[in-house]
C-alpha cells in the first residue's frame, strides 16, 4: 500500500500519518519525492484490512489518495523508491557511472590473485571478483580454498586499492565471508536460497544477487526483496544469462532486454556477466559493450592471469591483455555515445 501526500502537506501532517501507521503495529516507509511525499506499508494486510486502513487513512490531514503497489514485490519496486539507488562502497559508486568487476572465477593461490589485481587495477577497474567456495557441477570439481582463498582475495584487494566480491553459499557463512569482502556475492544457483537471502541481508553488506537460469523477472525483484526486507537497501542485480535454446555455441543466452526491463521496474543497480552470459571469452567484449548500451551499471568480467591453467571456467577468462583491451573499447564507447546524447 501507499500513502500519497497532498502537494505542500507539511511536515506535521506526515508525521501524524507515519504515528498513525505506527500506532497500528505498522512500519511505515517515508518515500520523499520532488513534488509530494509517499509512505509505504511494506506490511501484508487482507482484503478486509485493507478496505479500513484506506479508508481511515483517507480522512487524515494532507492525505492525497490510498493505492495498492502493482506489483508482488514492494521494497524492490520503483513505486517505493522513485529515485535510483547508488551502492557506495569504498568510494565507488555502483549505479552512477559504469563500474567494472573482473578476476577470477576461483582464488587459486596468493600470486595468481596478485597478478589478477594488478592487471584489474592497471586496466582501470575498481572491483576484484574471487571465488573462495565454489559450487561445481562435479563433486571432484576444485571447490576452491574456502577461508584461505578468502584471506587471499581480501590482501590483494587491500595491496591494490580494489573493493573485493565473492560468493557465499550457506547461511551458517556468511559471517565469515563478511570478514573478508565488501560485497556477498550470491550465485545463480542460490538466488532462492531464502535462509541465505535473509542472512546476507542481515549482514548489511552490499548484495550482488545473480538471476537464476530459469527465473523471470519477478522471482528474480523477489528474491532481492528478501534482502532488502532486512532493513539493506544495498542490493545489486546481475544477469548473467538465462537457459539457452541451444548449449552448441553459448553456455547460457545473455537476457540483454531484462536490463532495461528491471530499470523500469526498480530503483536497484544491474550489473552484466557476459562472461557466464555467454561462456566463451571471445563472445565477452561485444557483450560487454553491448552491456553498456543497454543501459546497465556496469559489468562482472572473468579474467584469469593465465586462462588456459585456471581450475575453472578457463574457456570464459579473458587473458590480462584481452581484459585491457576490453577496458579501451569500453571507454571509447562510451565516449562515444556521451558526444551522441
């Protein structure tokens, strides 16, 4: 439900509506805009709880009008949030601009991420990606170097200068990987893990929820409700493609329309992953620049100091040269079309 305030209501009068709320063992969310202010009830109320609150509401001094969201999930919604939510962590600010994650898919040892933040950080970006705990298809799959592949993202992270991402699976670690990185990373695979959504959210560490293979755009807004419902606003979206037609040519089919689509819909950041959104690192650069047009915040890139020796995911790594090169095309693009707007 929201609340929408007269043009000019005062101060008093919104405040007598949030005590109202309140006093109904309802939170309030007080959604200021240009013109007039909004309040939010995030709470679930029945068809029969929803008839008095409007009409209750409606007699209150600098009250507007009563309306039902138009949408399942609330807190994700543009209705609730008008203006598009920045992420800042550590100075860099996701959702304004054009960031760009990169490294590697799994932490394999203390000179490799070093040479992976070097070549990040010399090429331009500002965020290091890692994986320290790895779901694997195979059980004899490299898993990767859980608490140790953690201490090792986050020291290069720190030598470099570079906000570090990388996933966690359970519940029960999320403590731990908030140790280490700046932002939890949660994988395609668990996006409807919603005992782990809850604690990721809990941890007020800045979420980077990735779309489920087979998830529409509502279950995707949905699970970021579920973060967001533990008072962390700091949700991040990627598409990093969805079940392909056809496995031949590309692991996944890049979803590019969802990014306009969860703009127009939320207020939350989106990010691409060309790299899991095609599968092949030679298909990545026109992705990635075709991320850019789309509109996203920016890109999750996967580069690897040496792809053919990586544990996992080699055939998607950009090599260190490939990635500077794909920081050059990005910049003359959007050079380029700064000048065309």
């Amino acid at each position: 439900m929201i609340i929408v305030m007269q043009v000019g209501a005062s101060q008093a009068q919104i405040d007598g509506v949030v005590g109202y709320l309140r006093e109904q063992g309802v939170e309030p969310i007080v959604l200021p805009g240009q013109d007039n202010t909004a309040i939010g009830v995030p709470a679930t109320l029945d068809a029969g709880q929803r008839v008095s609150f409007e009409a209750l509401i409606s007699t209150l001094p600098g009250v507007s009008k009563v309306t039902q969201t138009s949408h399942p999930y609330k807190l994700a919604s543009r209705e609730w949030h008008r203006e598009n939510h920045i992420v800042e962590v550590k100075g860099v600010r996701i959702g304004e601009g054009f960031v760009v994650m990169a490294g590697p898919c799994s932490v394999e040892s203390a000179d490799q991420m070093r040479a992976a933040a070097k070549a990040v950080k010399s090429a331009g970006a500002t965020i290091l990606r890692g994986g320290a705990f790895k779901p694997r298809t195979s059980p004899y799959a490299f898993q990767g170097l859980a608490a140790e592949g953690l201490q090792i993202l986050k020291q290069a992270g720190e030598e470099f200068g570079l906000v570090t991402i990388s996933e966690v699976m359970s519940p029960d670690m999320v403590g731990l990987v908030a140790e280490h990185v700046d932002i939890l990373q949660i994988g395609a695979r668990s996006m409807q893990n919603f005992p782990l959504l809850i604690e990721a959210g809990k941890s007020r560490k800045p979420v980077f929820l990735k779309r489920g293979p087979s998830a529409t755009i509502d279950e995707f807004l949905l699970a970021a409700e579920y973060v967001l419902s533990q008072n962390n606003p700091d949700v991040i979206l990627c598409e990093r493609g969805v079940m392909p037609l056809d496995r031949t040519y590309v692991r996944n089919t890049l979803d590019l329309a969802a990014v306009p689509v969860l703009q127009e819909h939320s207020h939350l950041p989106v990010i691409v992953d060309p790299s899991h959104g095609t599968g092949v690192a030679r298909y990545v650069l026109p992705m990635a620049l075709a991320a850019l047009v789309s509109g996203a915040s920016g890109v999750m890139v996967e580069m690897h100091p040496n792809p053919k020796e990586a544990l996992s995911d080699g055939s998607q790594a950009l090599t260190p040269e490939a990635f500077a090169n794909l920081m050059r095309e990005l910049d003359r693009l959007r050079s380029a079309w700064l000048v065309r707007a």
